[in-house]
C-alpha cells in the first residue's frame, strides 16, 4: 500500500498544468496561458530526492514551443526527459517535441547562415573534439529561427545547402543550431544565437506586401 509522502503545490501554473522529470533533477510544470493559449513552463532542482524543499519559478525560456497551442500533453522517459504532443492553433497538425530539454547534450555543431532571394542558405560542422578518440560526429541538424513567441524550424542530413524561405517569413530572428546522432538518443547543446534580418521572397512582395526596414 503506496502512502503519499509530499505534495507539492504547482506554483500559478495556468491551464492543464502537466509535469515532467528531467535527467538533470528538473521538475518543470508545463501550462498554457488562459488567453494567448501559449506554453510556458515554471521549475525547480530536486537535489537528491529532496521533494519536500521544492519551490517552482518562472523559467526565463520556453522548453517546449514558441506556436500558439489548442492540446498538449507531456510525459518523461528515463534517460532523456520531457517529451510532449501538442495540436498549434494555426493549422490544427499535431507536432512532437522531443527532447525538450535543452540544456543538456554534447559539443555544439558551428554552422554559418545566409540567404538569397529565394532560399536560407547555410553551412554546418561538427565540433571540433576536445577529445581527439572519442569525435562527436552528428548525423542531422536542426536549425531554429525565432522571433519574440514564434520560430521557424528546418532540418537537414546535409553540411550545407539551403531550406525555401517560407511565405510570409521576414524581419530580425536568432538563429540556432542543435546536432543528433543515432536518431534523437545523442543530441548537442544548442549553438549560441545568431542574428539574421530575412526579407520577403520577391513574388511576395510582387503582390504588395512590405518590405521590412531596420
């Protein structure tokens, strides 16, 4: 017979709050705003098991997704954390995110990204290895592209090349790059941001749009 041993007020979490065991001793409550139906997360270190000192805190980035969501869910894996389902608000598909721990993992990639007027281009690398017999060698690259709540997404196998400009993608963003091997079970830290101003594609701005200026 189980007999309950803490319980742990969620912190003001928002709607559906919903829990997650991360390998490095985060527990983060994951919820949606009432109103904007975006996720943000709160946490807290459970150092050796100590469950009765917990006390959550807004964290100051998003571990899950930046898209305005309708469902979501999150379960923890052993070994790899917080992964999670969720339906975005725009086009109803639904997405799945794992791992949504981001400060874990290996060497970062080094990657370079520029444009034409069509296309994203970029080139990416792996790290150069700290330890010359064990080279972290990744097999894909996940690119991010955000801007304020919203980011872009692109995944390649290739060391360089170029992803389509999506329609109606322009403005400022920070870019960055994360490295996966042997599927999704070996994964990088992320690159550090870099900056990039992306103008519209040229048949968008044909049809009137505006051209934004910094």
């Amino acid at each position: 017979m189980f007999e309950i041993e803490h319980i742990i007020p969620l912190g003001g979490a928002g709607l559906a709050p919903q829990v997650a065991h991360e390998p490095n001793s985060d527990v983060v409550v994951y919820y949606q705003t009432p109103k904007e139906a975006y996720m943000h997360n709160r946490s807290d270190n459970v150092e050796l098991g100590k469950w009765g000192e917990v006390e959550f805190a807004d964290d100051d980035f998003i571990r899950f997704t930046h898209d305005q969501v309708t469902r979501f869910g999150v379960k923890s894996a052993i070994g790899i954390g917080g992964y999670g389902f969720y339906v975005d608000k725009g086009m109803g598909y639904t997405h799945i995110r794992i791992p949504i721990n981001r400060d874990d993992g290996q060497e970062p990639p080094t990657f370079t990204v520029g444009q034409t007027e069509t296309t994203i281009t970029y080139t990416v690398a792996n790290p150069i290895p700290s330890d010359q017999r064990n080279p972290v060698l990744y097999e894909s690259f996940r690119f991010e592209f955000i801007q304020g709540k919203f980011s872009y997404e692109f995944i390649t196998y290739d060391k360089a090349g170029e992803f389509e400009k999506p329609w109606d993608m322009n403005g400022a963003f920070e870019v960055r790059v994360r490295g996966h091997r042997n599927e999704i079970q070996n994964f990088s830290r992320w690159t550090r941001l870099q900056d990039i101003t992306i103008t519209l594609r040229p048949d968008q701005v044909a049809e009137g749009a505006t051209v934004p200026t910094e």
